[in-house]
C-alpha cells in the first residue's frame, strides 16, 4: 500500500494481509480526519492473493485491519474507490468500504478462497448488505467472480468506467461543497436504516434535521 501527496492510497490485494497494510489504511485515515470540511479521499484497488495467503496469519491482525476498515467507512470525508482488473482479500475488502464504487471494465470481484472454502471476512458481509443473499450467494459461498457489468448490476459498484480519472472527477464535483462531517451523519443514518425502527430511528433523524436547521439560521444571521 502507497499514500501520496493528494489523499490517496494504493490497496494491492495480491498481497497477504499484513501490519503495514493496516498501517497504510490507519495513516490514510489520520489525513483525512485531520483534513476535515469537504472534499473527496480516493481508494485504488487491485488484485488477489495467491494460495496459501492466510499462512501465518492470526485472528488478531484480521480484528486490526477490519476495524481500519470501518474507520474508512466512517470518515468525516467522501471516499470513491477505484477497482483494476482481479480484486480479492483486502482489494475488495477496500473497495466495499468507500462510499463512491468505481470499476474499469475488466474489473472482477473475488471472495477469495480461505483453505477449508472461502474467506469468512466482512467483505461476505458487505456484499450481502449491498446485493443482498439470494443474488451474491455463489460468489460468498464458491468464491464465483463477479464481473464489472454483474456487480453495477448488482449496486456493488456504482460505474464502470474505462477513464477512471474521469470518473474520480467526477466524484469530486458531486460531493464537492458538501460538509464532510454532515456527509458522515447522513452515512451512519443509512447504515442504521437496516436494522433499526421506525421508532427508534427517529431520534437520530430528528437530531440531523435539528442540526440542519440551526446550521441555515446560523448562516442567514451571518448574511443579514
């Protein structure tokens, strides 16, 4: 995994999963929360591990990279993510945290195999939270890939582009303006839109309305 200059990082999954991967994801994380406002935070992903990647590999570390993973998921900042060619382990793993999914045509989503069958990670997960069970069931259980035009068909990923800076741009202009800390409210509501009640449900959305509405008086004091 790289980080550059612009917030950016580099998820190579042909890679086993490793301390400096979860490093990368967690130093990503820091420039983001530090950057705050608005703006966008970009996730490249490609490729799958070999056999044997889980050698070696122990409960404790999967435990640090998912929760890296659901700090992505929760950052105070749009994320897009930008999937090339074969995407396993912690590729896809990546790619199903970011808010904005983009996937070049030759793109293939893979639930990688695990020894005894496929991977039992939080990519499974996600996967059925976004496709739902009957529709990704052989990709979970048999580790079928999923190709770009099934998984836009599925709402895996949101575009297949064959100019990813294009799309990225893109991106950039629809979240550009928006308040990052807003956009991060508005996630958490529809995460909890899942498993939770109406009545329960309520609260929290009023709150965000609340928050909205002292926002724009705030500003129509400031302009009078």
């Amino acid at each position: 995994m790289v980080i550059g200059e612009a917030l950016t990082v580099h998820v190579d999954g042909a890679a086993p999963l490793s301390a400096a991967a979860v490093e990368a994801v967690r130093t990503f994380c820091d420039q983001a929360e530090d950057r705050g406002g608005s703006g966008l935070a970009t996730v490249y992903v490609t490729g799958t591990p070999a056999g044997g990647w889980t050698r070696g590999l122990d409960v404790s570390l999967v435990n640090k990279w998912e929760r890296a993973l659901r700090r992505l998921e929760r950052l105070p900042l749009a994320t897009v993510a930008v999937a090339r060619g074969d995407c396993g382990g912690t590729a896809l793993d990546a790619l199903l945290a970011a808010d904005i999914r983009v996937a070049t045509p030759d793109t293939q989503l893979r639930v990688v195999d695990g020894g005894a069958g496929t991977w039992p990670g939080m990519a499974g997960y996600r996967l059925v939270q976004l496709a739902g069970v009957a529709r990704i069931r052989r990709a979970v259980l048999f580790g079928l890939p999923v190709d770009a035009a099934e998984a836009l068909a599925l709402g895996l990923v949101d575009e297949v582009a064959t100019d990813p800076a294009a799309a990225v741009a893109a991106a950039a202009g629809l979240v550009s303006g928006r308040s990052g800390r807003e956009l991060a409210i508005r996630r958490q509501l529809l995460f909890d839109a899942r498993t939770t009640s109406f009545e329960d449900a309520l609260g929290p959305h009023l709150a965000a309305c609340d928050r909205t509405l002292r926002g724009a008086a705030d500003q129509k004091d400031r302009a009078s």
